[in-house]
C-alpha cells in the first residue's frame, strides 16, 4: 500500500473494518460448523447444491428480510429434515468462534491516533446480538447484555453498522452509501478492511481505500502493519485537534 498523503480531504479519518473474518474468527464450511457443534455432516448437506441454496436463505436473513426462527425453518426443509431446528441453531450459535487476538488494543490505539473507528458487517440478529454484545427491546432501543463479552473489541468502536439493520448487504453499493450518509465520512476519508474480494472491490468503487485481510493470518497484525505503511500509526497532535473539533 502507497503511503497515504495527509492533506485536506485527502486523508484518512475513518478505520472500517468486517466483523467475520476480520475482527472475528468464524467458520468458513458447513462441515467445520457441525463439528464445532458436534452434529455430525448428513447425507449431501454439504455439497455445492445445498451450500448455494443455504446461502439463498440466508441471503434474506442478513438483509432482516427474514426472521431468525423463519431461517431456521427454511434451513431445516431445504436439508430435508436431515437436521432439527435445535441441531441447526447450535451449528448457527458455533458458527461464530472467537474474536482474534490483539484487536482490543489496536482500536484503541487506532482511536488514540485520532481517528475514528467503525464495523460495517453482513450478519443475522442472533449473531450480532452476541457481536456488540447487546440485544433490542421492543421499542428498537438497545440494552447492555447481563454477560460478559465475547467479543471484547466490537463495542469499542464508535460506530457499529449490521447488514440486517440496514436492510442491505456487503457488495451492494446501498450499503457502503448509506455509512457515508450516517457517519459524515465518505470516499477517501475512509479506510475499509475486508477478507472478501468483492466487498473490496465494491468499497473501491466508491473511492474508499480498502484493503484485503487473510482471515487465515494474524489480521490484528495485518491492519497494523497497512496502518504504519501508510504512515497512519504515527503521533500526529494536529489530527486529534481536528478530529475533537468536527465531533463538536
């Protein structure tokens, strides 16, 4: 990566990044989900076909077009009854595996350089609930889970953007748009971390700078290192000054 130039609208004020993948080690195959679950891999359920068609449905539940339970069913028919709905929601509950190391003290030195911090995810209410570690009530409002995060770095970030609250998902446009309408940061200002190509991609077209994250490596160290090659991580007073004032 070029270092990043430091003038006027040209600079970076926002660190984005993916949730799975990134932040979040998860599974990446329906076999590895049912072992995590200890459900054992029946008949063809993970062939190409039903991942393609598991993907439809949850598709749908990572736009809030559907209900966890509904998902559930839908799950349950498509593999032919091969699972219960309490077996596919432990596969969907191990589907998230744990956070990587390094990330709590990353977003706070990445806060600490002045800059603003943010999650931009594709995921399904169950998951994000454990994600930011909060549940919504019945008036739409957020409440602090009695429990101890899993996920200790999520809820340091400033902002905090999910797919199925957004009503679109990761590559379409809509989405990368409606986070610039929301957090008064758009193209360039914004430094995005992702480990799928298209979501790259797309981000790029919108001229924000993304970067592709191996979620098989050290991705708390990965971020770090694009951040000092660009010149991102090193103490600049008159950042933090500016950043303070357009938060007034």
């Amino acid at each position: 990566m070029k270092k990043t130039t430091d003038d006027g609208n040209d600079r970076v004020r926002m660190v984005c990044f993916d949730l799975g993948g990134v932040m979040v080690r998860i599974c990446r195959s329906w076999e590895e989900g049912c072992a995590r679950a200890g459900v054992p891999v029946r008949g063809d359920s993970a062939s190409d076909e039903m991942k393609v068609r598991r993907r439809t449905i949850t598709g749908d539940g990572t736009i809030g077009a559907i209900s966890e339970q509904v998902w559930v069913d839908r799950i349950v028919e498509v593999l032919g009854g091969r699972y219960s709905p309490d077996e596919i929601m432990r596969i969907h509950h191990a589907w998230l595996i744990e956070e990587y190391q390094g990330w709590p003290r990353l977003i706070e030195e990445i806060r600490s350089a002045g800059y603003s911090t943010a999650c931009l995810s594709n995921t399904v209410e169950g998951h994000w609930e454990r994600l930011v570690h909060a549940r919504v009530n019945g008036q739409g409002e957020r409440e602090a889970a009695e429990q101890k995060s899993e996920f200790p770095a999520v809820p340091l970030l400033d902002y905090q953007f999910a797919s199925h609250l957004m009503g679109v998902a990761k590559p379409n446009p809509e989405i990368y748009s409606a986070f610039e309408k929301q957090t008064g940061f758009r193209g360039k200002a914004i430094l995005f971390f992702d480990d799928l190509a298209e979501n790259i991609e797309a981000a790029r077209r919108l001229g924000w700078r993304a970067e592709r994250i191996d979620h098989g490596g050290d991705t708390a160290e990965q971020v770090r290192g694009y951040l000092k090659a660009c010149g991102l991580m090193e103490s600049d007073k008159s950042m933090k000054r500016d950043a303070r004032k357009s938060a007034i």
